[in-house]
C-alpha cells in the first residue's frame, strides 16, 4: 500500500518513514522467519537456495507463506515506538518502509498500531537501498520526507530525505550517515560487548563439563599426568561443542524464550545480538570442537560426535515431546561420563552410569517442573514449545523424586559390591556419601518446589552454598575411605 501526498503539508508536517528490520525491530525478519522455517520443517531448508534464485523479493515472499511469526513477541524498539507514538500523536502522518515481505510487514503494523501506511517487498521488487529511495520519492517528492533507518542500505534513502533519523547504527553507518548533513535524530544501538557474548555462549554452563573428570576420580587416577592432559583438551572440545549448540537452541527458540519470564532476556531472543552472527559462528565452534576431539582421543571423538547428535535431536525435537524430553537430559549428562572415560581409555563401572543415570533423570525432572510452575506463575495452561501442560507439575515432581531416590538406592548397593571393599582402605567411611546424596536430592526438590530453582539444576548447584557443601562433603568421605582411617 502506498500513502498519498498532501499538498498543503507543512515542512514540520512531512511524513514520518520508519524502516523495519533493524530499526522498529531489533532483528531481521527475514532471519527470524528463516529460522522458524528450519525449525519447523528442517527439511524445507533445501529449497531456500532455489526460491533465491528467484530473486531476494521472491525468496521472502515464498518465506512469508510458510510460516506464521508471532510478531507481539518479537524484539521492539521501544524507544523508538514510544517516539513514533508521540508523533503520531500531533497528527503526524507514520509510515512503515521495509524491505521484509508485505505480509510480514502488515501483520506488525497492525499488533502496533501506530501507522498510517505500510510499503514492503510485494514478491517482485526487494524494497531496499536505491529501490526504497526511489518508492519514497514517487510518493512523497524529494525531500519531502523524513526517514529512521540504521544500515548501509538506507544512505541512499537519507539522501534523499529532507531529515535522517538514525536509529541502531553502526559507528561507521553512523559517520557516514553524518557526512551528509541532515541527520536530524539519533537512537544509538545498546552496547553488545563480551559480556552479551558470554552470556549467548554460556559459558557458565561449561561447569557442567567437570562431569568428564568423574571417571579419572572414580577410578583413583589422580596422579596421572597424561590423563589429566586428556582431559583438559576433552573439557575445552566439550565446551565448544556445547556452546555451538546452545547457539543454535536459541536461534532456533526465540519464540518459546520470547514468552519465558527469564529467557526472554538472552541475547538472541532480546536482539541484543543478530541472528546472523550466531549462524555464522555455530559451523566454527562446532568444527573446532571437532578438531580438538580427534587430537584427544578418537574414542572420545565418537562419543562427542554422539553428543552433538543427541543434542540436535533435542534441539529440534526431542524438547517438545512430553517424558521424552527429559530422558534425552539425562542421555546428555551422562554422555559426559562416558566421553570422559572414552578420551582416559577408562572402563565404566555398571554402579557408576546407573547412579548418575537416575540422578540425571532426577535432575532433568528439576528443570521441567522449575519451567512448568514459573509458567504456571504466568496464568499459562500449557509451556509453550514443549508438550507438557502446567497442570503436569505435580506428576513431573513425583517422577524426579523417584528418580532422585532409585539414585541413592543404586549407590546404597554399590556399596556391599566387591569393588568397594577393593578399591578402598576404610570401605565402611563411603556409607556417608548415602545420607548426603539423599539430603542433596531433597533439597533440590525443596527448592525446585518453593520456585527457586534455575533454569538448569547443575548450574545451580554449583552457585548454591547448601550444594556446595554437600559435595565437600561428599568428595571427603570418598578421600577418607580411599586413605583410611585418619586415626
């Protein structure tokens, strides 16, 4: 749709023209809807290089029949939206211009409702750059307009605008934009520097990574040297390997984390970070991880090559289905112990996969029921993105302290197996680390039931005081048995 001049405008009264992606947004459509396309039918993938074939224009139009984007929860320039209200407001005529596809562009003009007009790609003709420029003029006259934009693409549209309003811009869009001369406004971008970036690898969450130590502890190979070398690299291949694919779980969830009091803040879902940027890094983190890999061990490289096909799975669908979901958690975490084996050549007991296996479950379980009660908190009937309702809760909990318990059983047993009465000097000391288990299970599910648990049990385990003191513990009967005793 494009809007109608007025002859008796005054200079002050010009048209307001707002670009979209970037801008009004702090995304891109046709990222956001690419993403949503590969999430959702990974397997349409292949025809996007076709339909670009077709042309720029053509490859959002055939982009913008397959998906539906949920554009309230999208990332919005809320300064800008507060200012673009308050123009209206005197009377000022608004209009969208962007280069996304009509369909899109229309569906985010009418959730905001705060524009006269809306210009976009029609399928034919990719409404950026020189063409924008020229749309612009053959409907409101050369200069006779003012326009908010924030990339390379709108210099030209600024030029011939009476006014440039800049808005997220780079510092060299920004400078460039000032040379000429009519730059009348300016939204500065927020600041996205390491810390944004450690946040959107996770780099907290590598802690979960200590679990490849467990069988070198486990199998009392403490001082040995080139173990410890092995699994250092194995560490920062997991670590890699991790954060490639929780890269690619965000870009892949906006939607679900959009709607989630807390993930709504990662750097992805909020715009603080470009879609783009992401894509590109996961291939690099991912290929490094597996570089690392093979000088480990080639066991090891197996075992990751495991990993990172199990966390894809989860990534793309194992996630949202119901009990499912939280088996592949506890297939995750325990894969660690095995690739901690598998890069020291290091058999893994029966008594240790078994214990840790339903701990993992336990622990799994903790991360749902945590996610079902802040949903539940919100007035939601279902989580959204996963195939549990709210009212699931109390099953969810009953399942994880299950779980938690036939854990603290399994080592219980574990403890009159032959392997103890071998392995350590004072065999009877290790009995301790059954109350302790016992109590750390609880108190994780106290927590998880008083809604103060995070979104990942491990992480919070490692901040939590009462946790850490419980794996002191722990970890000083098992040096005390394998001692004897101290007096």
């Amino acid at each position: 749709m494009r809007p109608s001049t007025h002859p008796s405008l005054s200079a002050d009264a010009l048209p307001l023209v707002v670009d979209l992606d970037g801008t009004l947004l702090l995304t891109d459509m046709l990222h956001e809807s690419s993403l949503q396309l590969v999430r959702d039918a990974p397997w349409k993938a292949l025809a996007l290089p076709v339909w670009l074939a077709g042309g720029k224009a053509a490859l959002k139009r055939r982009i913008a029949q397959q998906v539906e984007v949920p554009v309230a929860h999208l990332p919005y320039n809320q300064p800008l939206v507060t200012w673009l209200r308050e123009q209206r407001a005197t009377g000022r005529r608004v209009v969208l211009c962007t280069a996304s596809d009509q369909a899109l562009a229309d569906a985010i003009a009418a959730h905001l409702g705060c524009f006269d007009a809306v210009m976009a790609s029609d399928g034919a003709t990719n409404l950026a750059g020189p063409a924008k420029a020229d749309a612009l003029v053959r409907a409101f006259g050369e200069r006779g307009f003012d326009y908010a934009g924030n990339s390379r693409a709108d210099l030209p549209v600024w030029r011939a605008a009476r006014a440039a309003i800049v808005v997220n811009a780079s510092a060299s869009v920004a400078r460039r934009a000032e040379a000429q001369g009519n730059v009348q406004r300016s939204f500065p971008p927020a600041s996205a520097g390491l810390s944004v970036w450690r946040k959107a690898l996770r780099l907290h969450q590598w802690m979960k990574n200590l679990l490849l130590f467990v069988p070198l502890m486990a199998a009392h190979r403490l001082s040995d040297g080139a173990a410890w070398t092995q699994l250092l690299m194995a560490f920062l291949a997991f670590g890699l390997c991790a954060s490639s694919v929780y890269l690619a779980n965000d870009l892949l969830d906006l939607e679900s984390d959009r709607q989630h009091p807390r993930k709504r803040l990662r750097p992805f879902a909020a715009g603080t970070l470009p879609a783009w940027k992401g894509v590109a890094l996961v291939p690099v983190l991912a290929g490094s991880s597996l570089a690392l890999a093979w000088a480990t061990a080639p066991a090891f490289l197996a075992w990751l090559l495991v990993y990172f096909a199990t966390t894809w799975a989860y990534s793309l669908a194992l996630k949202r289905w119901v009990l499912v979901d939280c088996v592949a958690l506890a297939v995750l975490y325990t894969l660690r112990l095995v690739a901690g084996a598998a890069a020291i050549a290091q058999p893994l007991s029966f008594w240790l996969i078994a214990c840790s296996g339903f701990l993992f479950l336990s622990l799994a379980f903790v991360k749902r029921y945590a996610e079902l009660l802040v949903q539940q908190a919100a007035g939601k009937t279902q989580a959204h993105g996963r195939g549990y309702l709210t009212s699931d809760a109390p099953i969810v909990q009953s399942l994880g302290v299950a779980a938690g318990y036939t854990s603290v059983v399994v080592l219980a047993l574990y403890l009159n197996s032959d392997a103890v009465m071998t392995m350590y000097r004072a065999p009877g000391l290790v009995w301790a680390t059954v109350p302790v288990l016992a109590f750390w299970v609880s108190w994780m599910w106290l927590r998880a039931a008083r809604g103060e648990m995070h979104d990942d049990p491990l992480v919070f385990a490692f901040k939590d005081r009462a946790s850490i003191v419980a794996g002191a513990v722990f970890v000083l009967a098992l040096v005390a048995a394998a001692l004897g005793w101290p007096w």
